[in-house]
C-alpha cells in the first residue's frame, strides 16, 4: 500500500456532471483542481453505469429558448456531433475527454473517499483535507486543499465533516409549501436500475430467474406503461426504496430493482402480450441511480415559492426549469401514477447561497445535495440543473480564493464580480448584463455589414387547421404596428386574435391582455390583416393568440424567424389529476412556425446588440442577424474607438439555437448534427495601414463560443467576418467581446 499527499487549490470529491463541471469550471479561472471519482468512469447518473438522461431547463421542450449554455452547453452541443446515436459509451468518453482537456486539473478515478479531517465549532467548522482509497492500486491518497466541493451526491464528505444537512421531507409549516406533507416523515425519491433491449434478427428465449418479480401479480401493468419498443430510461418509473435509507439499504434496494426489471422483461418476453420473439436483453444496470439523500442546508434554502414564483435573487448563478417532479414513495408498487408535476410558468432563478455550506466555512456543495426543501429538490435535482449548480459553484470557489473572500461575501458585497465570472464563461444566468469593465467592446462604435429589419416567414409548406387556439411569440422592438397572416378559409368567416404580455422576459406564456381586433376573411388563401399595435416602454416579447375557428386554416412557414416561435393550446385532459401538471400551452410547428409578417419594421437584431446585454433570449432574442445570404453573402461585424486600445483576446458567442432541446441519450431525436444556426467558418481582422489583417480564424466551427488569443495587440478597428452558417439563411452573433490585454 503506498500513501500519498496532493496538494491543490480546489478538491472537487465526486464526479457526476456536478461535480465534472465544478472541476472545470474552477480549472478555467486558473485554479489547480483535484477531481476525485469513486468509480472508474465520469458521469454518475448519466455514464453508461446508470444510463439516465441528461435533462434540464427546457423541461423535454416545455420551456422555450431555455437550453443550458456554459460547460453543461458545451457538453449537449459536441455530443450531438459526436454521438447522433445517443451510445452511452460515446458520451463517457466526451466527458473523460473534456476533463482531461483541462491541464489544471488531476483526475483520480476508482477513488473512494471515506475520511475527512475537519475541526472547528459546530457552527464554524474547517475541512483540513480529505482521504481516498483507490482501488486496483492499492494507493491511500490524502488531498489537501482551502477548499472542498462535495458533488459526491449523497454527501458523505459534508456529513463526516460536520456539515448540517436535511433528510426526508419537510412538514408544511416549515416553508409553507402546498406540496410539502402535514406532517414530517423520512420518504425520499427512491432509486431506479434501467435495461436495454436489442432486435437480434432471429427467435430469442428468456428463461425467468426465480427470483424475478411476477410483474403481473403485483399489478405493476395496471398502473405503469409497458411496450417492447421501450428500453433505458423509458423505464424511469422502475423505481424502488423512497421508503427505505437509499444508502443504508443501497444492496437491497439494488437487487429489488434488478428482480424487477428481469419481471418486466419476462412478462415482456412471455406472456405472449407483445411482438417480441426477437428481442434480448442487451443490457441491465447494476448501479441504482440515486434521487435524493442528504441535502446540506446553505445561506438559502430554495423552496417552492422560490421556483413557481421565479424569485430574483441578486447572487444569482444559474437557473432550473424542470417541473417540481415528486414521486410515490412506494415507487414501481404505487397505484398512483408514478410522477406528479407543477411547472413553473418559465425558467427560475438559483442563487449561489444555496451552494456553500452553512456552517463548514470552506466547503461548497453541487448537484443533488445542494441547499434545497425536498419539493424544490424535485425540480433541480435533473442533470443538467446539476451541472450548472456544478459550474457555478467551481467558479465561486475559484473566485473566492482570487479576492480572497469567504462565499458569504462573494454572494453579497462581492456579487458584481461574481456576475461578470458568470457571464464571461457564458453561464446558465438570466438577466445578468455583461458590465464587465475588462470588455473593451462595451466603450466601442459597433457597425455591420447589413442587418435583419423585418419579420416575415412568407412560404408556405402546407396548412394546420385552427381547431384550437394558436399562439405566435415575437419580439416587439420599439413597436408591432399590425401583423399579416396566410389562411384559407372554407367560408366567410372573422378571424379573432389577441395581443398580450407576457410576464416575466423569460416567460413565453400569454399575460397581460394589450388588444383584441378581429378581422373579416373571404373564402379561400388570403393575408389577413390583424391590426394589432403596441409600443411597449422597453423591448419585449409579444404573445399573439389567434382563436381557434374551425372554417380556417393557418399556413406552416419554411423556417421559423429568429426569436419567434408557435404555440398551440391543448386543453386539460380528463384522465389528468393534478391540474398543476399540465402546460396548456406548448410549441408547435418546431422548426417551421407559421407564415406571417409583421408590418413594421424591427429594431430586434441591431448590430448594438452584440455589445454587453444578455448573452441569451431575454426579453427578446439578444443578437446581431444579418440580411439574408443572397444580400450580404459574407456578412461583417465591426467594433471601433476613437483611439487605440490593447486587446488580448476577442471572444464571440454565436448562436447555437438553444430553443433546440438536445439531450445525451436521445429521449428524442435532433436530426442535425450541428445546429444549423451557428456560424462554421469566420475570422477575426484588425485595421493596419488602411488594410484589414487577418489575425485569428476559425473553420468547420460546431460550437457556441470562440476565443481567439490575439496577445497584446494595439487595435482601433476590429471586425468579424462570417461564412458559411450549416443552414441558417444569415449569420447571427449573439455576443462580441474585446477583453483588455
């Protein structure tokens, strides 16, 4: 046995997405950062070990333009470059390949740590340094650090450290949350062991183990959905051990979960209910994925209210948008369905004070053990939430040793520089402008070649029927002086809409009502007039609601506008038994909205938004877009000041259309590989003696961010020049950065 000491800046203990983005995250602020993994793969729930799927904001498309950007942004975008398929495998392989990228970083695999030096008051406690056992090497590795993260997901660092933390569900009173219980008790969200099946061409038998479950027996079909085309995460309700200690009871917990999925697989098999002759398993996990365990209580708790209201924190650093999703504690063997959910109406804020210990001084937490009730937990408990909690916390750890602050007052007097880190790595934040004073491009003249002045999608590619209310989202910058639709109409009919607000910048729901209009439509394909007007006091979405009319039909469009988006009104099912799950309103027609033209033009895409502002759709889309390629067939962007400046680097964030909901594993199928909004080939030129130089260039680009190195260059004039976006009709820029030398 050999013992060992590292020494590092961060020690990152865990490494699940929380816990890969928190050691990257820390690593890209010029930390050395340690990442210790109990197993011999990255990942946690989402690695072929479990193979859950890495969900997040956009809620499986229920909230638009809600994509995570940041390293969690980063990781969705490549994997679907590099793995269309969604292979388990692949995506190990991604995320080993982006941690060992990083040159700050250590990575230990198979490194269990179970001993925790720490000292201090209760109230005031100090971890000193952490002890693994790496097996197969029989190495006792000692990290020493300032500094802990525990994305280790049960949080049996923070517990052996002193850290307080809750179990179980909060009673009502606690937090007055609706959803909590009356009265307190143990229950979690249990455990889940998934399998995959495959066609092998040919008859294939299952011979039942003894001790697989009698699915039908224990009525498990009455209550769950079971088809022979499922596998993976499709099963996600084979869940067991929210009545149990998920990590006392792990083993048992374990071999119930597998009992049960060989049952499914054998009433699947042979009960001759299904077409599955073919079929062998291809696999079956042996790791539970854990939901939920210990939750370490921070400077903020996030509750309920916190996530349905939307709460604007001031130290905010991320945001989360999956339903408050609860589950029965009796898992796959409850009679009721197997989820219950209440979706905000948009994407929330999280704030960093849910992310430090609040009672170990230099301990911070990622990913499901974070500062959260166990009703709020049900929302932000998803992957990708967890990865951007992950990367925020990296970065505040990093940025805390740099001033050399406690996490306390990095959230608060400290804040200002806690948002610039954010934006800056193109983080997961809402409504945090870019006022970074190191962002020479915010005192600069911004020009462009050409610029998008109208919105209209005039082609059509067939029609929809007005059977129930459909809803158009557009930005509204300064005005809507009226809008045209393309219809057909069996009869002499009036076509009835509405215009409203709505009521948060993220939000895509109709709020305030602004004006109503109807308008009259002859028989058969005409433009119909709506002459909607509004002039809100700032830029912001508009939410048009065209009633349903059964004698009408909307025309599809080709293309959806940038910043805009189709939605159509569904009305609450019967069978439906929490009224709070259902989202009325859902996008429609993706990827092609419907044809319309708005009749005055917009000042959405000036070439001004490209300087500070938000670095995604907030309230409007936030972008530069050109005329259309046939126009400006390589479009330009110029920044320029009155007298030199010295640049050190140029950072461009082009848009990588995050109202597309990518997903690891493929719960659904993105067809393109690289999304087709983003800019492939552009460089950067600088102005020398009356002629532009090239001085950096980018090709075959398939991600969102770009940084080009230009050292300590003196420029007065400085452009980005543009070709060849995968399908996008112009090039869009969502941000252009002038860091100073």
């Amino acid at each position: 046995m050999i013992e060992e000491t590292i020494r590092t800046d961060i020690a990152v203990l865990g490494g699940g997405l929380a816990g890969i983005c928190a050691a990257i995250g820390a690593a890209r602020q010029g930390r050395k950062v340690v990442l210790a993994q109990n197993r011999p793969v990255l990942g946690g729930n989402s690695s072929s070990e479990v193979r859950v799927w890495v969900c997040g904001a956009t809620a499986h498309g229920i909230h638009l333009f809600a994509r995570e950007t940041g390293i969690m942004g980063e990781l969705f975008v490549e994997n679907q470059f590099r793995n269309p398929e969604g292979n388990p495998y692949y995506w190990d392989l991604l995320l080993l390949e982006k941690v060992r990228a990083e040159r700050n970083i250590t990575l230990l695999l198979n490194t269990d740590v179970t001993e925790v030096d720490a000292d201090g008051p209760a109230a005031a406690r100090v971890i000193r340094s952490v002890t693994g056992w790496m097996s197969g090497s029989e190495r006792r590795i000692t990290l020493e650090a300032p500094t802990f993260i525990d994305c280790t997901g049960d949080g049996l660092v923070g517990h052996l450290a002193g850290a307080e933390y809750m179990t179980g569900r909060e009673p009502r009173a606690q937090f007055g949350e609706s959803w909590a219980p009356e009265v307190p008790d143990q229950n979690m969200l249990g455990s889940t062991i998934l399998f995959y099946s495959k066609d092998v061409g040919e008859p294939s038998k299952f011979v039942r183990p003894a001790f697989a479950i009698d699915v039908a027996a224990a009525g498990i079909p009455e209550h769950r959905v079971i088809r022979q085309d499922m596998k993976g995460c499709a099963f996600w309700w084979i869940e067991w051990g929210g009545e149990l200690d998920v990590v006392l009871d792990n083993e048992r917990i374990r071999d119930e979960l597998q009992a049960v999925c060989y049952g499914i697989w054998d009433h699947i098999k042979n009960s001759g209910e299904f077409d599955a002759e073919n079929l062998s398993l291809e696999w079956v996990g042996s790791v539970p994925g854990k939901r939920e365990y210990r939750r370490f209580v921070g400077e903020h708790v996030l509750t309920q209210q916190d996530v349905l209201e939307q709460t604007e924190f001031e130290d905010r650093i991320g945001f989360g948008g999956w339903s408050i999703d609860l589950h029965p504690s009796g898992g796959v063997y409850a009679t009721e369905p197997g989820s219950k959910h209440w979706h905000p109406d948009g994407n929330y804020h999280l704030p960093l004070r849910m992310l430090f210990s609040k009672n170990v001084s230099n301990m911070w937490m990622a990913g499901r053990n974070i500062s959260a009730s166990h009703v709020a937990f049900g929302s932000t408990r998803v992957m990708a939430t967890c990865a951007l909690l992950g990367e925020a916390a990296g970065i505040g750890a990093a940025l805390a040793q740099q001033l050399d602050v406690s996490p306390s007052a990095l959230a608060g007097e400290h804040v200002a520089e806690l948002r610039r880190a954010m934006v800056r790595a193109d983080a997961s934040v809402l409504g945090v402008e870019n006022d970074d004073p190191a962002d020479l491009a915010l005192r600069a003249e911004v020009r462009a070649s050409s610029t998008k002045t109208t919105l209209a999608s005039t082609q059509s590619a067939g029609t929809v029927p007005l059977v129930d209310d459909l809803g158009l989202v557009l930005p509204v910058d300064p005005v809507l002086d009226g809008i045209d639709v393309l219809v057909d109409a069996e009869s002499t009919t009036t076509l009835r809409a509405t215009l409203h607000a709505t009521s948060a910048p993220q939000n895509y729901l109709p709020a305030a009502e602004v004006a109503e209009v109807s308008a009259a439509v002859e028989r058969g394909r005409s433009w119909v007039h709506l002459p909607l007007a509004w002039k809100p006091e700032t830029a912001q979405n508009g939410f048009i609601v065209l009633h349903a009319n059964r004698e009408l039909a909307v025309h599809r469009g080709t293309w959806v506008e940038p910043g805009t988006v189709t939605m159509i009104h569904r009305e609450l099912p019967d069978k439906e038994r929490y009224t709070e799950q259902w989202r009325a309103w859902k996008e429609t027609l993706h990827g092609s909205g419907i044809c319309f033209r708005a009749s005055s033009p917009t000042d959405a895409f000036r070439p001004e938004q490209v300087r500070g502002g938000y670095a995604r759709p907030y309230g409007g889309p936030n972008m530069w877009v050109s005329g259309q390629a046939g126009e400006d067939p390589q479009p330009w962007i110029e920044l320029s000041w009155a007298e030199p400046v010295q640049i050190g680097s140029v950072e461009v964030i082009f848009d990588d259309d995050v109202n597309e909901d990518l997903i690891n594993l493929h719960h659904h199928r993105t067809e393109a590989e690289v999304m087709p909004t983003l800019v492939q080939d552009a460089r950067v030129e600088v102005k020398v003696d009356g002629g532009w130089r090239e001085v950096a260039r980018i090709e075959g680009n398939r991600q969102r961010r770009w940084i080009a190195d230009l050292g300590e260059l003196p420029v007065q004039r400085l452009r980005v020049v543009t070709q060849g976006a995968a399908a996008s009709r112009e090039t869009r820029l969502v941000a252009l950065r002038a860091i100073t030398a």
